[in-house]
C-alpha cells in the first residue's frame, strides 16, 4: 500500500514538473537532452565507453574516459531556463 502511494505521489510530482509533457514526450527530450551532453563533452575530449547502463540499482546515461579518470555521468533534462 505504502509503495501505491509513493508511485502516485511521484506521478504527481513529475505532473508538476512539466504538465503538457506525456511519457513520450519525456523520453524524446531525455535523448535530445542525453545526445548534447555526449557531443558537448567528447568536443571536450571525453571518450565513451557505454551508454544507458543498466543494472540491478539503477541505469548510468553515460560512462566516459576523461583522461585516466572514468566518468559516470548522469544527464538532467529541464524543460526551462529557470534554475532550480
């Protein structure tokens, strides 16, 4: 029961966030969101090594070679310039 709550309230949540935007709409702008931050920062020299890593916690957008520093990057979409 706890956990319907919980799904429903981060529904709500995401509502808010951006109300004209369907599940379709979210997952197109994640991967136009996604492809800027992989070509911003392979300009800036990164290499990459995988893309939408899933596991069982969780999925990682990209995972980059900065050098001898391996990079796990989690790419945010906002739909607006606001901050915050």
């Amino acid at each position: 029961m706890a956990s319907r709550r919980r799904s429903a309230l981060r529904l709500r949540q995401q509502d808010k966030r951006n109300p004209g935007m369907d599940d379709l709409h979210r997952k197109e702008a994640g991967a136009s969101g996604e492809n800027a931050a992989l070509k911003y920062l392979q300009q800036h020299g990164l290499i990459l090594i995988e893309r939408n890593y899933r596991c069982r916690s969780g999925e990682i957008d990209l995972i980059m070679l900065d050098g001898k520093t391996l990079a796990l990057i989690e790419v945010r979409y906002r739909g607006s310039g606001d901050f915050g």
